[in-house]
C-alpha cells in the first residue's frame, strides 16, 4: 500500500493537500425532516441511487446513466419491479471552474440529464440529500433563499421546494416539478423502508454539526436528530411489521481508496474548529451505539466510483451478528472517474490489494478512524468488489438498482442492491450506447441482517 505522503514541494505545501477538500460548510436550522412517500406498488419496492452525477464541461456519462435508470422504468429486470423514485445521493450539479453556480448549470447537469425519467402518468419522483457542491454558499449571507449566488441557494430551490411548481432552473420541457424533500437532512418514510438521509456538509471528510460550536461531535443537532430517527425506527419495528432502516450520507464513513487517509480525515479541513472533528465513521458508530440500533444498509458517493464494502459486527462463538452492505455509487456522470489506487501526489500505487481486502488491515483509513465494534469486539470492514476508471476507454459509469421485497410466511424480506454499468471513454461518449450491463450485486436477508449472496455469476 501507498504511504502518507507529507512531503514537502517547492510552494511549501504538502503533496497530499490535493486530496484536501477547503470548502465551506453550512447547517441551517431543521424545521420539517420527514416525508411519506406511498409507492403504487405492493409486496416490493424498487427505486434506484446514485450520486456525483453533475459534470459543466462533459454531459454524455450523465445521460448515459439517466438513460439507463429510465430504460429500467418500462422494462424493470426481476428481482426488481418498476422503480417508485430515484433518491441522489449527492453533488447533482458542478459549477464552472471559478465561478457561481447558475440555473442554467441546474438544468443542464440536472433537469435535462433526467428528461426521460418518466412512465406514461408523467415523471417519477426525484428525491436527494446534498452534497459537498450543492452546499456551498456564495458571496451573501444567509438566508439560503438570498444567497443566490451558490450552490445551497439552487439545492433548496429544486430540491425542498413547492409541490407542482416548475423551478425557474428547469428549462428542459420535462415536466419534472420541483421536490418537496423537507430539510438538508430528513427521512423519507415507505411502507416497506425509512431512508434516512443526512448532510454532511461542505468539510474535508465530512461533517454533520459545527465543530466549532460543538467540540463533542456527539452533542450537535444533527447528531441528536440521528439518534432520534434510529431510536424512533427502533421503536416502530418493534410494534409492529419491521422495515428496513436505510442510511443516506454523501462523504463515505468507509473507503477503500488510497487517498482515504487524507480525504478521510476532517481534520486536514479548513473549516472553523476542524481540530475538533473526528471522522464520519466513528461519529455514526456513536450514534448506533447511543440508540441501540445499526442500519441495514449505508448509500453513500462523493468518490467519483463503485464500491460494496460489507461492515460486519462480532457475535458469540466468533460468529457473525450483523453484516450491513455500504456502497460508493459516485458514478453518476461526473468525469473523470477516480482510481483506487491514486496516490494524493503524483502516480498510482503499484502494490494495491484486490477485492476483497481489509480496509484497517490493508487499506489506508485516517489515522483516527477507529473499527466498528458492538459489545462483543470488533468487527470488519471489507472493500468487497470496486470498479473505477483505471482504463480511460472504458470507464463504468453507473447506478444502484435497490429492491426491497416484504417477505411472507417463511420466507423473508430483502433488500437486494444490484449496480448496472453505462461505460463511457474518456470523452464522455457510451462505449454502448443504450446499454446497461449488470456488473454487481449482493442480497441481505432482513431477518438474520445476514448477506446471503453476493457477486454475479
């Protein structure tokens, strides 16, 4: 593995500032955080993710994999049944390189690239929680509905907008009107799955709260509201039929990329109070912990690529308790795709492991990263399967196809994750145009909270 590379070049900057995010951050205050949603079908679900979808320059990867979510509306492929909505996971539309954001970039990289995500009855339902660039703010102070000028100010227009209302942004002619998603973080309620979805703000490796007002992560808003949904999900599962419980971030608490030591790491920010923050992943595992509740599963993107990373918790007798499937979809569009192996200076490591390795054996986390563990030790995190762009012709842009079945009698609900593939070069043009190609794929057993398979034959 590649060694963390603090050197020092000519500027007197260390080599690994590239991989260093100095962005701002913001956290209005939460209001409403839910939304029911109620799908037309029954007895399954199916809708799709994925993020980093956005690109100012090249817009053939986006529609390339907005095409392919829409090929699968009219067409949806078994176990899946026609999908209900699609829930993006962040970063849908990149400024220019040195300038604001615009609506005219909303609807190119937004709007536009799912025109055609729709069934006879009119466009499906796109909801999102933000990324790192849809939460930067702009040259006014807040509030966001002033800062017309960033990226916030254009996230909160479209996406926790007013029901039937086209955004002045959406100039395509789809007909898609804007979201009513509550908040920047919020959970989205279905009869078979609440989806919890957080902000994790603009901060090298993620944030929820302000770590300059909270120097304990764990006494922050966010945090508090998180615990609270995972403890109130708790609740509703145990009065009656359980569903699943989903979580939604846009930075990954998990990444089996070389540069994840750096890009992991919250305090190599340039936020207010970085030196207080602690990596996205132990600040969830607090939260678990606090609650008494995991989540089934954790979607995630921010890095430009595919991963299925499998956390799995110690049970007695050196058995496995839980396993919980945690995916990178950051394939959405955005050009070029990263390499597992970029190192934060120049060139590529020569001694990256293969799938399936051990992220805190193998890998490269953040040095103050600690392993998930439960009350009987603890447990693993494994980089199972990734697709990146190391061969520039044919780069596996891509999205999350997931379908939850209730299960009946004996037989038990699932969550099953397939990843489909639109390749596109290095130009952004599909190496097969109209095609998607099932390249991964794993189930989960709601009941043991057990992987059952994973991979395709």
């Amino acid at each position: 593995m590649g060694k963390k590379d603090d050197s020092l070049s000519k500027s007197g900057k260390s080599k690994s500032d590239a991989c260093v995010e100095k962005g701002m951050w913001t956290t209005p205050p939460a209001v409403v955080t839910n939304l029911v949603f109620t799908p037309q079908t029954s007895g399954a679900m199916t809708f799709h993710m994925v993020g980093c979808s956005g690109d100012p320059k090249r817009t053939g990867p986006g529609l390339a994999v907005g095409g392919g979510m829409a090929s699968q509306i009219a067409n949806p492929v078994s176990p899946a049944v026609t999908p209900s909505f699609f829930y993006h996971l962040g970063d849908i539309a990149y400024p220019t390189s040195g300038t604001t954001m615009s609506g005219d970039l909303w609807n190119t990289q937004f709007y536009n690239q799912y025109k055609a995500y729709k069934n006879a009855s009119g466009p499906l339902p796109i909801f999102a929680i933000p990324g790192n660039h849809d939460g930067n703010v702009g040259s006014k102070p807040y509030p966001p509905d002033q800062d017309t000028d960033g990226e916030i100010y254009h996230y909160m227009q479209n996406m926790c907008g007013t029901a039937g209302v086209v955004s002045p942004d959406n100039q395509s002619g789809s007909g898609l009107t804007e979201s009513t998603v509550p908040y920047v973080y919020w959970r989205l309620d279905t009869p078979l799955a609440w989806i919890i979805g957080l902000y994790t703000n603009v901060a090298n490796g993620g944030i929820l709260d302000d770590p300059s007002q909270y120097k304990d992560p764990t006494q922050g808003p966010q945090y508090g509201w998180l615990v609270d949904q995972l403890t109130w999900c708790k609740q509703q599962n145990a009065g009656g039929t359980p569903r699943a419980i989903l979580l939604a971030l846009h930075y990954p608490p998990y990444n089996g990329t070389i540069d994840f030591l750096q890009r992991g790491d919250p305090t190599l920010g340039k936020s207010p109070g970085a030196s207080n923050a602690q990596p996205i992943g132990n600040v969830l595992q607090s939260a678990f912990t606090e609650a008494g509740q995991l989540p089934d599963a954790i979607f995630c993107a921010h890095a430009h690529l595919y991963q299925r990373i499998t956390i799995a918790y110690p049970g007695a007798s050196d058995s496995i308790s839980q396993q919980i499937p945690c995916f990178i979809v950051g394939c959405g569009g955005h050009t070029q795709l990263e390499q597992m192996a970029s190192e934060c200076s120049t060139g590529t490591s020569k001694n990256f492991p293969a799938a399936p390795f051990d992220l805190f054996k193998q890998g490269t986390p953040p040095k103050t990263l600690s392993v998930p563990q439960n009350s009987y030790g603890k447990g693993t995190v494994t980089i199972e399967a990734y697709f990146d762009g190391s061969n520039q012709a044919n780069q596996p842009y891509g999205f999350l196809t997931v379908t939850l079945t209730a299960g009946s009698g004996s037989t038990h609900p699932t969550l099953v994750c397939q990843f489909y593939t639109t390749p596109c070069d290095s130009n952004g043009n599909p190496v097969n145009p109209n095609t998607v190609t099932l390249t991964d794929s794993c189930t989960l057993d709601l009941t043991t909270h057990l992987l059952t398979q994973q991979g395709v034959s």
